[in-house]
C-alpha cells in the first residue's frame, strides 16, 4: 500500500504523455498510418490466399482483363471504347511488370483499399478535428467487407475508391492552404486524379456541375481551388476523348456504355441485344435482371451512344411512370431490396460462401449508416439556421471538437469537407437513379459515408453524455440542498458530495480518447 501513490504518479504521468501525444500535429498521421496496417491484412488475405483472382475471370472481370493486355499488345478499336480505359490501363502496367500474375493485381488492389482506409480517417479527422472520429470511420472502413470483397476481383471498385478519397482529401487540403502556391499545386493536383477517376468510371461525370457551380459561385478559394480542379481534370480526360472520338468517327467523352444503362434503366427490359465488335452481343444490369424477364433487341450497335438515350428517352415518353419506378433503382442501391439468393444478391457478382456478410452489409448500410449521417447533416443545417452554427446542440459538449467548436479554422475544415463528401454522394445518388440501380455502384463511395456517420455518431455520444451529465448534476444539486437544509449538524456528507461531483466531472474519458484537452 505504501507503493499506491506512486503507482498512481505513474499512472498521471503516462496519461498526460498520453494526452499530449494525442494533441500532437502527428496524431491524426499516425492514426491513419495504424488504420492502413489494419485494413491490408484482411485485404491480402482474402485477394492472395482465400479468394484469388485467378479463379474468378468472367463477364466483367474477364474483358476488364482483355483490354488491359490488348493495351500492351495492339491499338486500341473502337470496341474498346465501350469499357472505360482507366481501370484496364492499370491492369497493362501491372501485366508489362508481371505478365499473367493476378496475385500482383490482388497485392495492388489489396494495397490501394489499405490507403483508401488510411484516407477515411485523414478526411474523418477534418469533419469534427477529433481522434475518435477519424479511428471510427478508418477502422469502419478497414473492415466493411464489401470493400474488401471488391480487392478479390477484377473489377474497378478498389481502384475507384482510392481515387475519389484521394481527390476529396486533396481538395480539402487545397481548401485549407488558401491562396498561397500550395494551395494551387493541391486544387491542380486534385483535378488530375478526379480526371483519371472519371477514367475508371465515366459516371463520376455526374459531380462535376457541382464543382462548376463552385467554381462559379463559390466564395474566397473554393473559386480558385475548384478552377484548377476543372482545369487539370479536362487536360486529363481531353486526350482520352480526342482518342476516343477519333476512333469512332464522331463526338465522344470517355466510353461509349453510359447509353446502353441508361436504357436499361427506363425500360422494362431484362437485357438488350445488339451488334457490337463484329457479334451480337447481349448486356444487362443486376437490378434489369431481379425484375424483369423481356430480352430486348435494337438495330443500333452499342457505340450508338445517342441512339440508346433516344430509345431510353422514347421509353419515359411512352410510359412516364417509369420516372417514378426508376426510384426503386435508389432503394436497391441502397440495400432496400428483398434478399435474393446467389447469384442475384447484392454486390455483383455476389458469393455463395460469403453472402451473409454482403446481405447484412446492404441491409444495415440505410439504418446504421446513411440515415444517422443525414439526420446529423439535417441537425447541423438547423443548428445553423438558428444561429448556434452546429449541428450538435449547444454548449461544450454539443457542438464540434476542438477548433471546429470554437468557430476557428477546424470549422471551416469541417464545412468544407461534409460539402465535398454530400456532393459526391449526391452524384452517386444520380447514376443509381439513372443508369444503374446496383449496391456495387455506390460501394466506392462508401467511406465518404462512413466517415459522415462516426461523426453523427459521435455527435449524438456527446450529446447523451451531456444530458447523463446534467442529470446527474441536478440530482447531486438536490441532495446537496437537502442536506444543507436538514439540522443535522453534521455537514460533511453535503462537502463531500461536493467534492466527489467535482472530481466526476473533472475526468472526462472521452476527451482523452478523443485527443482533446481536459
């Protein structure tokens, strides 16, 4: 017992290195470093050891892996322009690296979904400027099985998500810098890899009137960064499309399928069939094929991009109600569809041996996910429009963390990057409605969400520890008055409940979790 008070000397002394180390500019580096290790793991296991991509070459996947070794091999053709040529480039490096090594596309793909981890808690940090947040989106992020589903396949969602958390996190630094020369460099540095994530999937098209409208209206460097993100994303995607109009004798952007599922989308057709590389070829989309059974035909080759949204466009006209049905492409998205057996589960192509874990991820992405981030997006706009200017309730444990609580620059941080992350997810939102209703199209945006949810999550921690909080302060208020009032001449249980509250309140674990000062 004699030990006791120097044990707990030592105690004090390691939470306060403890503390001042959370405190540290480096912490959030070092967090996102920790969270990365922790997402590769999983990741090169299943893409190396327990689903190996070598095994699972078809559809998709297959000609994803043709064109990137016709790339290496011979000129592209305008067939080619039918798959977007970002994701198949990066499939030609890795073949001229290693010819015929899937596992080093697993390694890589393992490797880009272990930094789109450490991403999510870089841009989760800028939200609330709070550890615990930043650790609950990356470790969120490192986990969600559908991410590291992906990393074992051929396909483009690994790839995709890297460069949107890369583009969000260099267009919010880019905020941050301001005017000075960093600041550009970032904005520029920005556009050149939204332009190669258009590049992997032209339906990141869809983001970019919101960046023009910013570009256009914003206020002080949101102009100038958005400026320089629009100009280096069309130096990267002008070459793409002069190559590609070139070969196709006519006008084009990036690919040439983004009319086939518009189609698909507004009609009422399983599939469509059409001449395409010289034979007929039949395409279709998961949620074309869960809902219906006619197999359409057109006399226009798939490169007609026009023609198929005319068809698509004489299919609204026709029967206008397809406008409404075309939200039930949404809630699929989203995970609000009946479960379906494999292979038309959620998350194409799907997996007899883990679709529990792909069901239960689409299920529970609206109740634990979505709908928490946008109650805590509604919360905060109330919050402002009442002049408290948050969104978690008032005083000090209701609103943000640090910096951002206080009105200084960590809010402005804050604002900017929920701008940056509902604007992406808003252009999600439009390709599920308009081309294709599948929970694969909005997997790689899912650490934006994520990120947004540990914050409401967060929030509403706060604001239930502050109402437990004055609960208990009013309770002890009212056994103090009590006792102050009783004749008992013996005041010392009344002091002592004083001093007991006061050294309650004083210990504040989740501020040191948090990595903010008691």
């Amino acid at each position: 017992m004699r030990r006791l008070p120097v044990w707990i000397a030592r105690l004090d002394g390691a939470r306060a290195r403890a503390a001042l180390g959370l405190r540290s500019p480096r912490a959030p580096t070092a967090l996102a470093a920790l969270v990365g290790l922790v997402a590769l793991v999983p990741r090169l296991r299943f893409a190396v050891e327990e689903h190996p991509l070598r095994l699972y070459v078809f559809g998709d996947m297959a000609i994803y892996l043709e064109r990137g070794v016709a790339l290496t091999e011979r000129a592209r053709t305008a067939w080619d322009t039918f798959t977007p040529p970002g994701y198949p480039a990066l499939l030609a490096a890795l073949h001229a690296a290693a010819p015929g090594d899937l596992a080093l596309v697993g390694a890589c793909q393992a490797a880009l979904g272990a930094l789109t981890a450490a991403l999510t808690a870089l841009f989760a940090y800028r939200l609330d400027r709070s550890l615990a947040v930043a650790a609950l989106a990356g470790i969120a992020t490192a986990l969600y099985f559908p991410l590291v589903f992906y990393a074992g396949f051929v396909l483009t969602e690994t790839a995709f998500a890297f460069l949107l958390l890369l583009f969000a996190w260099l267009a919010l630094r880019a905020l941050e810098r301001g005017r000075d020369r960093g600041g550009a460099a970032l904005g520029l540095a920005a556009g050149g890899v939204l332009g190669l994530a258009v590049l992997v999937r032209p339906s990141l098209l869809a983001f970019l009137p919101w960046l023009a409208f910013r570009a256009v209206r914003g206020a002080g460097p949101e102009r100038r960064v958005a400026r320089g993100a629009l100009l280096a994303c069309a130096l990267v995607i002008a070459p793409v499309s002069v190559h590609t109009s070139w070969l196709l004798g006519r006008p084009a952007l990036v690919a040439t399928n983004g009319g086939v599922n518009f189609f698909l989308a507004h009609s009422s057709c399983r599939s469509v069939r059409s001449a395409a590389g010289g034979e007929i070829v039949e395409v279709s989309t998961h949620y074309n094929r869960t809902h219906f059974e006619r197999r359409c035909e057109l006399p226009r080759p798939f490169l007609d991009e026009g023609a198929y949204y005319r068809a698509g466009l004489a299919e609204i006209a026709e029967q206008p109600g397809r406008l409404v049905r075309a939200l039930g492409g949404v809630a699929e998205g989203l995970g609000l569809a009946p479960r379906r057996a494999w292979p038309n589960q959620p998350f194409w192509p799907g997996s007899i041996e883990h679709g529990g874990l792909l069901d239960a991820s689409s299920r529970l992405f609206v109740p634990l996910v979505l709908l928490p981030a946008v109650v805590h997006a509604m919360a905060r706009a109330w919050g402002a429009r009442r002049g408290r200017g948050g969104g978690g309730g008032e005083g000090e444990e209701g609103g943000e963390g640090g910096a951002a609580r206080e009105g200084g620059p960590g809010a402005d941080s804050g604002a900017r990057a929920r701008g940056i992350a509902w604007a992406i997810l808003a252009s999600v939102g439009v390709v599920l409605y308009a081309y294709n209703g599948n929970p694969r199209v909005r997997v790689s945006s899912d650490p934006l969400a994520l990120a947004l949810a540990a914050s409401a999550w967060a929030a509403g921690a706060r604001r239930l520890g502050a109402r437990f909080r004055a609960r208990a302060r009013s309770g002890n208020d009212k056994r103090v008055e009590a006792a102050r009032k009783s004749r008992n001449p013996n005041r010392q249980d009344a002091k002592d409940a004083k001093i007991l509250f006061s050294s309650w309140r004083s210990w504040r674990p989740w501020r040191f979790i948090s990595g903010r000062s008691t």
